[in-house]
C-alpha cells in the first residue's frame, strides 16, 4: 500500500512527497491531525489558534482547506490564506497575530511533482526536530477523539500587514526618487507582486518575469540556480538593467543578477547585504552561514570584527541561533536569508529589497558594488552538483573520511557533523551530502578559480560513482 505512515517524514524543511503517491489527501490529513495533537497538548486548557497558508502549486489550495478542516474538527481555530502566498508571509501572520502555529502548503524549490508542508512555531520560525519528531510520534498514535466543540475556519487577507511590515522595514525615503530599473523573475511561484507593492510611491520600474501561476515550472524547478534561469539571462542580455531578482516557488529564497546577466550566487549575496547593514544602516551582530557557506563570510567576519556562527544546512538551525543570540543576518548556501528585527526566517522579497536599497545608499550600480566586495574580501567559486540516487546508488556505502588528497591538494581538515566536507591545504573544499527531501546526493565545491571549482565537483561524481 502506497503512503503508509513510515513514509511521512520530516526533512531539511517540513515533509515533502510526490502528489498522489504518498502526499495524498489521507496523509496530509494524518499529518494535520498529529500537528492538531501536538498543539493541543502544547496549550493544555488553552485553545490553539493557527494559520494556514498555500502556494502556487498544484492542489494546495485544496490541501490548505483539508488541513484547516482538520484542524477546526480538533478544536482549533484557524485563519485560513484567502490567496496564495509566500512562506515568510504566513511565518510573519503567526507572529504578528501572536498565534499557536502555523502550516504553509508548499514543497517550496522541489520539481512540480511534490508538494508538501511546513511548521512554522509561534516566533515565525521553522519548527525543530523536537518538533517534528514528535509529530512523526504522533501520527502513529490512536485518536484520542474529537473534542466536544470544533473550532472555526475563517479566511482572511494575510498579506495586508506582511506588506506594511516590509514598507516600513526598508528604508523607503532612500528609495523614492532612485529611478532603476530592476527585473524581478516569480518563477511562477506565489511571490508575484509583493514587491511591487511594497515599492509603491517610489520611481523605480519593475518589470516581472514568469509571473503567471504555473504548477508545472515550465518543466524546471522552481529553484533559483543559474541552470533554471535561461530566460533571466536573455532579457538581462537583452535590455539593460540596474538588478534582477529571482524568487523561488514560496519566495523565501533569492538569487540575483548584475551588469549584462552576471549571476551572483546567493553566498555572494549574503556577504552583500551583511555590509550593507553593517557598513550603510549602522546594524550590529552575529553573522551564520551553513557548514556549506563559503570562505567569504570568513573573511568578512574577521575584517568587520564579526561573530561567525556555523550550522548545519537547514534553515531552521539559523531560526534557532536567532532566536537565542544577537544575529544579524544569517544565510543557507540555496538563497535562504533571516534579517535581525524580523521573524527568525528566510525572506526573498525582503534580501531583494535590501539589495535594492543598497544600490541606493552607495548611488553605485550592483555590478561596481559587487566588484568592491570580491577586490577586498576574495574572489570564491562555489559550485553545487546534485546526482539523482537510483536504489543501487542510495544503498552504497562510502568512507569519505579516507580519501587524503585531491587533484593534488592535502586534505588538512574535514566536518561530518551534517555531511561530509573535505578542506584542503590552499582553501579550496569538496563536500558530500544528501539531500533531507529528495533521493539525491548533493556535491558541493569552492576554490578561487571556475575551472577547478569545477574539476573539484567531477572528482566528487567520480567518487560516487555517477
């Protein structure tokens, strides 16, 4: 039988699963209930109030409104999304409006096949494993029953205050009279017009790129690499503009583009915007980057007297450290970035934001900008593979720890503690991990020249064994 419980899982970032193999409607129902669980049993007496969000994909809707009811059949009431929205949006409604918890319907940068859901916790953030493994617990435990009294569903706008949120967040004065011209690409996904209209009343012209609802991708993932970003590339050739910004499918991840279609990788973009609230808006704080996060960050840090956190991947290990010590900004190597001030997680639209109001502060296109940051801090490739397992493959078992050496280079030292990552004698490193939501191993690689970044991802397909 197809979805049975042990499949329901928790990764990197909530459950995902394939649409109607085992996400079906019976599971994501199985799911809320035991989310339904945990809570009540989190608020003892009280009454348990969530929100619940969807994006664009296909169905989630229709998800969104099962797990609501679901919800409201144990006692909760819920604010159910009105529209499709971005992830950050639903994580600021459940801090804004002091709520229990909060579900987003969303398999966020996965093929258009998935979907899947998110926990988000009181404070905004991604819910932990002490969470999730509980849910898991749960969902194998007989019902306890309905309670005596259902709660409500209502549907509501919950974008209205994530929009006046931002508006005030950014400093819109600097912004008002810039005239750039900036590109934003949706990917289809449900960060359509958010950034629009946080920039009202300012002279800026936005133009959007696949701004259409299309669960299908077009075929591609709705994911910010420079692989699914063709068209980006063309109109960037084509025309000229000052930036351009790529959401992913729930708009919590960002990438970006300079000059005449420069892609700067969401690592470079992350060390941006650190001095950009260091150096321009006066900020102060921490910094974290994942075990996969470049070398860059550790330049910066060490120049700027910075206190450099390191995690696992996963953004819900940066919400933690942002919620226990005084972060200022915290990034995952595929685009997530959390801001000091905020909700302790990932926003697009807000990192595109401030990348926009950088440009203001330094009256400096993004490509200048960009050049000043690698002239002083370095120039760093970083490179990411994914190898799709087959079951042959998944079941291999590898001892990364033996290899010694690569393409001549003394491996001095390695990290396990979330993979496996290999750094070498001059710097550059090769790491192994695979993947928390997809049957894929992940090979990441980071030197100070393309062509060995590149050679360095080979050697590691090689080790595989694909």
């Amino acid at each position: 039988m197809r979805g049975i419980t042990q499949e329901i899982k928790f990764g990197t970032d909530g459950w995902r699963g394939i649409i109607s193999d085992n996400f079906t409607f019976a599971n994501v129902r199985r799911v809320a209930r035991a989310i339904a669980d945990y809570y009540n049993g989190q608020v003892g007496n009280g009454k348990a109030k969530m929100a619940v969000g969807y994006d664009t994909r296909f169905l989630s809707d229709k998800y969104a409104q099962a797990v609501a009811e679901v919800l409201a059949n144990n006692g909760i009431d819920v604010i159910l999304s009105d529209r499709a929205i971005p992830t950050p949006a639903l994580s600021f409604a459940v801090r804004h409006k002091k709520l229990t918890s909060g579900v987003m319907i969303t398999a966020s940068h996965n093929p258009a096949s998935y979907n899947g859901i998110k926990i988000k916790t009181a404070s905004g953030g991604a819910a932990g494993v002490d969470v999730t493994n509980e849910v898991e617990r749960l969902l194998s435990r007989p019902h306890t029953g309905k309670p005596a009294k259902k709660g409500r569903i209502m549907k509501a706008d919950l974008t209205r205050d994530y929009v006046k949120f931002l508006r005030g967040y950014i400093d819109l004065k600097k912004l008002k009279n810039a005239k750039f011209r900036v590109l934003v690409d949706v990917m289809h996904g449900s960060g359509n017009g958010f950034i629009a209209e946080v920039l009202k009343g300012t002279k800026i012209k936005l133009e959007f790129l696949r701004q259409d609802a299309n669960p299908s991708f077009e075929g591609l993932r709705p994911e910010p690499v420079l692989e699914n970003l063709g068209q980006t590339v063309a109109r960037m050739k084509k025309e000229k503009f000052d930036l351009a910004l790529v959401l992913d499918g729930d708009a919590d991840r960002i990438a970006a583009f300079a000059g005449r279609g420069e892609f700067i990788y969401p690592q470079k973009v992350l060390g941006l915007l650190t001095l950009h609230l260091i150096q321009d808006r006066k900020m102060s704080g921490g910094i974290v980057k994942t075990i996969v996060g470049t070398n860059l960050m550790d330049n910066l840090a060490k120049d700027l007297g910075l206190k450099l956190y390191e995690t696992p991947v996963g953004f819900k290990y940066i919400s933690e450290l942002m919620q226990e010590k005084d972060i200022l900004v915290g990034g995952e190597e595929a685009g997530g970035m959390g801001f000091k001030d905020y909700i302790p997680e990932r926003d697009g639209s807000l990192a595109g934001l401030l990348l926009l109001e950088m440009m203001c502060y330094r009256k400096s296109p993004m490509i200048k900008i960009l050049r000043g940051m690698e002239a002083h801090y370095g120039k760093y490739y970083y490179v990411r593979k994914d190898l799709k397992l087959q079951a042959q493959h998944a079941q291999k078992s590898i001892d990364f720890r033996k290899i010694k050496s690569i393409l001549g280079k003394k491996v001095v030292k390695i990290k396990d503690y979330d993979g496996t990552k290999l750094i070498c004698e001059d710097g550059s490193w090769l790491m192994f991990r695979a993947s928390g939501t997809e049957p894929i191993m992940r090979i990441y690689a980071e030197s100070k020249a393309l062509s060995k970044s590149k050679k360095l991802l080979e050697f590691g397909r090689k080790i595989i064994g694909l």
